[in-house]
C-alpha cells in the first residue's frame, strides 16, 4: 500500500513536470508545430488533471473527470470549427498522449515498486479520463459545426436577399441564386417584417439575379410582391 501512496503523492506533487513532459513528448513525437500558448494550456489542465488523479488513487476511490479537462476539450473542439479545421487534426493526438501517459505511469510504477495490478489500474484509469476527453471534444465538435452551420447559412441568406434603399420610400430587394422554399421561407419570414418595419412606399424586387424559377416558386414569388404591396 506504501507504494502505491509514494506513487499518488508523487504524481500530485510533481504534476507540473509531468505534465510538460507529456505535453513536450506530444509535440515531438508527433513533430506538431503549435503556438506556445496551446502548449501551457494543454500542460495547465493536465497538472490539474494529474492532480485529481493523484488524490483520488490516494483516497482510493474512482478517479474523478476534472472540470478543467472537459472545458479544454470543448475550446479545443470550439477553436478547430472556428479556424475550419477538422475533428481528425485533434483525434490523431489522443492515440500518441495514451502512449506517453503510459510511459509515464510505467516508469513510475517500476521507481515505486507498483505490483503489475497496481500499475495496470493506473494506467487504465488515466486512458479512461483520456476516452471521456475524446468523446467530449467530438460531442463539442458536433454542436459547434451545427451552429455555425446555421449561423452561416443565416449570413448567406441575408446576403442573397439585402435590403438596398434607393431614396427616401424606396427599396430595392435583390434576390440572387437559386430561390428554393427555404430561402422564399427566409424571405417570408425575416425579410418582408424588416421591411415593413422600415415604413418605406414602394418596394422594387428585382429577379435579374436569380438563377432558376419554377411555377412553385414563382407563385411564391407573388406572395411576396403580395406582402411587400
């Protein structure tokens, strides 16, 4: 039991130097070149991610997912969907960080003398905290491309039927592309309150741009030029 002990203390005492070196051995083993802001803020959760992990194999309880953890993997998710990169560039890393933490842990055990149960347990339990990071980065990962999905879509629409004012009582609604029922939708929907809403007198709805009209949409079309009266 004493090993085990001098081997939870000294994850939870040495996190900080563990966790550089997980994070350093990451970067070379995969030969990453990533900002040094990323580096301390992958090395920040992982000494409070050892940290828990120390005390809890202390307590002898189950080893407990730190709150930090589970925040770096949906910034790392949200910040992947905002630079346009793929889910992949962050999956590739948790096969190589498995690997070092298991060198790691192995290396510790044999310093303090671990029986081979005791070293698997450990090595188990960090994998375990390692898979609910992977799986919450992919969860984060969904969410965030579904609404910038949407919010992108929303910006394309806005764009593909603006609001030009020519004079005082006048606009002018460009509609450009293909005119489908989700964009007459759009249109229906957001565009003609705004106008409205502008208390204008004359509303010029200019087709040249569209690409493809069939009597669906151009009845829908009317309905427009309906409201817009």
């Amino acid at each position: 039991m004493s090993s085990l002990k001098d081997f939870s203390q000294y994850i939870s005492e040495h996190a900080d130097t563990l966790s550089a070196e997980v994070v350093e051995s990451v970067v070379q083993e995969m030969h990453l070149d990533i900002p040094e802001w990323e580096k301390e803020q992958a090395a920040s959760m992982y000494i409070e991610l050892l940290g828990f992990f120390g005390q809890s194999l202390l307590k002898g309880g189950q080893v407990e997912v730190p709150e930090a953890l589970i925040e770096w993997s949906k910034s790392n998710a949200e910040m992947q969907v905002a630079s346009g990169g793929k889910i992949s560039e962050i999956v590739i890393r948790y096969p190589v960080t498995r690997q070092i933490f298991s060198e790691v842990f192995t290396r510790l055990s044999l310093k303090f003398g671990l029986s081979v149960v005791e070293s698997a347990n450990a090595i188990k339990g960090i994998n375990a905290i390692l898979d609910i990071s992977l799986n919450e980065t992919f969860y984060a990962f969904e969410r965030f491309s579904e609404r910038y999905q949407a919010e992108k879509q929303v910006e394309l629409l806005n764009l593909s039927a603006p609001i030009v004012p020519i004079l005082e009582d006048v606009v002018v609604l460009p509609l450009i592309g293909v005119i489908d029922s989700y964009r007459i939708a759009h249109i229906m929907n957001n565009v003609i309150p705004r106008i409205a809403e502008m208390n204008v007198n004359h509303v010029i709805t200019d087709f040249s741009g569209v690409l493809t009209i069939d009597d669906h949409i151009a009845q829908s079309l009317q309905e427009i030029g309906g409201h817009c009266d």
